[in-house]
C-alpha cells in the first residue's frame, strides 16, 4: 500500500507524458491581456513574496526567496496580447533567476502560458537564457497554466511543451476543498495541483497549494532532490513610483532577450 506522504497529500504517481489541454490554442478567442481566474489572478501591480528552502547541490538547505510581481506591460506572443510577469529568485541571498513570463486567459476562462525568458545569474553575474521558449517558435506550444474550472478527475495537461529545450510540464488537479494554514493566516477551499516532467523523472514533482482569489499560497515537494518548500509571506500592491521601476526592470530583460536568444527575435517588444 502507498503510503502518505508528510503533507498529507498521496505520493506522487509515476510520471507519464500528458495530453495537450482539451481546449484547442486559437489566437481568436483571447479578448484581451485582463487575467481573472479564480485560482491564478494576475492584477496588474500585485506583489507576491514567497519565502522557504531549497537544497544546495550538497544537499544543504539554503533560504530562497520568489519575489513575483504582475507588471502593467504587455508583450504579443504567438498573435495574443500577453499580461508579463516578472520574478525574481533569490538563494542564499544572491539573485539566482529572473524571468519574464507570458500569460493570457482565453474566451472560456482558462489560463494559457505562452513562453518563458528566464535568465540565469552566477555570484550575481548574468551567464545566458537557455530555457527561453516562446509559443510558436521552435515547435513550441503554448500550455495552460490553470483552467478555468479545475477538478478532480480531469486528465492530466500540458502546461507548455517546448522540445527544442526538452521542456514539457504536466498538471493535473490533486486535492481540493483542502484548509491550510501558514504564519500569515488560515485560508479554507485550497485546491492542490501535481505538477511534474515526465522529461525529468528524476526531478520528482511540485505540489502547488491554490486559494481562491489569491492564487498560488505554498509549493512542496514530492521526489525532488532539491526538496524546495515556499510559502505566500506578503501579497501586497505597488504603488504607481514602485510599479515603474518592475517595468523598466522587466523592459531592460526583455530588451536584453534580443541580445541573448534568437528564439526571442521574431516578437515584438513589450509595451
């Protein structure tokens, strides 16, 4: 018999390829960059902290810290106006990863995430972009980050498939109807979403808690030998001289993309 993990949650199931979300990608059925979804809301100036651990690569914890901030940019990807995130990873300390991140929400309600520009840092020099992907490049296809109705049972999706850069992440809808508590309070009808690399086996999978209107709360691990563990610290809204300063931040990466990756060479800039 399987046993439970510390979580709570079931232990993680193998890890099989999964199938495109059921819903066809069409460019004609998104309405515009407004991201509303009950489970991943993304409001332009909306700051959320996560704060926890990760695993070095001798296997010691370090502090990490996700610093992701909602911009009031947009960027066209594969013909959809695309709201633009920005997060920072920070570990031990040093600025780790930041990446720009695409996302728009279709006509029914679900949330589609077309392309990533992660940059990578070494003792907090910028060393190169080899995990970008933008929909519609490269054979890469757009995935989606949350549907609009998320429920038990539902088969197993892809949240981005890019494999010119062996990425391919699949979700599937774990737990729901959870009650949650962290230090910064209590939050009832968590849903807990399985994500996994079926590309990776060896990296495991994350477990993502959900709260409705807030979105992402905590990430676990489950297999992971990097065993990162975060929690929501702060949600907080940035004022119109903090919100500025994210988007120079955001267009300096974005205008550095176009230095760095020829996948980046064919979009348009964000405005």
């Amino acid at each position: 018999m399987a046993r439970a993990r510390p979580d709570g949650a079931p232990p993680p199931p193998p890890s099989p390829r999964c199938a495109p979300f059921p819903a066809a990608f069409d460019p004609a059925r998104f309405p515009g960059t407004a991201v509303t979804n009950t489970w991943l809301p993304l409001t332009p100036g909306v700051r959320r902290v996560y704060q926890g651990t990760a695993r070095d690569d001798s296997g010691h914890p370090q502090s990490h810290t996700i610093v992701s901030t909602v911009t009031s940019l947009t960027k066209t990807v594969a013909g959809v106006p695309t709201a633009v995130l920005l997060e920072q990873d920070v570990q031990a300390g040093e600025l780790d990863e930041q990446e720009l991140a695409f996302f728009a929400q279709d006509s029914d309600g679900n949330v589609w995430g077309l392309g990533e520009y992660p940059e990578d840092f070494e003792k907090g020099k910028f060393v190169g972009a080899p995990d970008t992907w933008i929909a519609g490049v490269d054979g890469a296809k757009a995935g989606v980050a949350m549907p609009a109705g998320p429920e038990l049972g539902q088969t197993a999706y892809q949240q981005g498939d890019a494999p010119d850069i062996d990425f391919l992440d699949c979700a599937r809808t774990l737990q729901t109807d959870q009650r949650l508590c962290l230090k910064t309070g209590c939050h009832d009808h968590v849903m807990i979403v399985d994500e996994w690399s079926p590309l990776d086996v060896a990296s495991g999978h994350q477990r993502k808690y959900y709260s409705p209107n807030i979105g992402n709360i905590k990430v676990t691990a489950a297999g992971d030998p990097e065993g990162e563990t975060l929690e929501l610290a702060s949600v907080d809204t940035l004022d119109a001289r903090a919100l500025a300063t994210v988007n120079a931040q955001a267009r300096a990466m974005d205008r550095n993309a176009y230095q760095t990756t020829t996948v980046y060479a064919d979009t348009p800039p964000v405005s």
